[in-house]
C-alpha cells in the first residue's frame, strides 16, 4: 500500500519536474492513493473468497459429523 503511494509520488514528482505544470505532482499523488486503495480492495475480496471456501468446507464437515452420528 504503501508503495504505490511512494510510485505515485515519485511519477508525479517527475512529471512536475520535467514540465511547467506543477498540478501534476498532486495528479501523481492521486494515482498513488488510487492505487493504494485498489489493492486494499483487490485484497478484501480474496480474503471474502477465502472466507468462503471455509465456510463450505465447514459445513461438509459438520453435515459429515451428523451423519456418523445418526448411524
């Protein structure tokens, strides 16, 4: 997360260096946190698919457990 805020930085830094245009450091800025925030988000939703896949196995397992019970 933190590195994509440093990489925007850095872009925008340049980019103010090398033209007369001294808004694209914060344009740069922007992208690092849009970047930052993007992969906290790609990272939520493997976190909710890994959650899920534990909840399934879960429920086979306990339904496994009722049925050597009933026997």
């Amino acid at each position: 997360m933190v590195v994509a805020v440093f990489i925007g930085v850095g872009i925008g830094y340049l980019l103010k260096k090398f033209t007369p245009y001294p808004w694209l450091f914060w344009l740069g800025v922007f992208w690092g946190i849009s970047a930052a925030i993007l992969n906290v988000y790609k990272a939520y939703k493997v976190q909710v698919k890994s959650y899920e896949e534990f909840k399934e196995r879960d429920e086979l397992i306990k339904e496994k457990i009722q049925k050597e019970k009933n026997k």
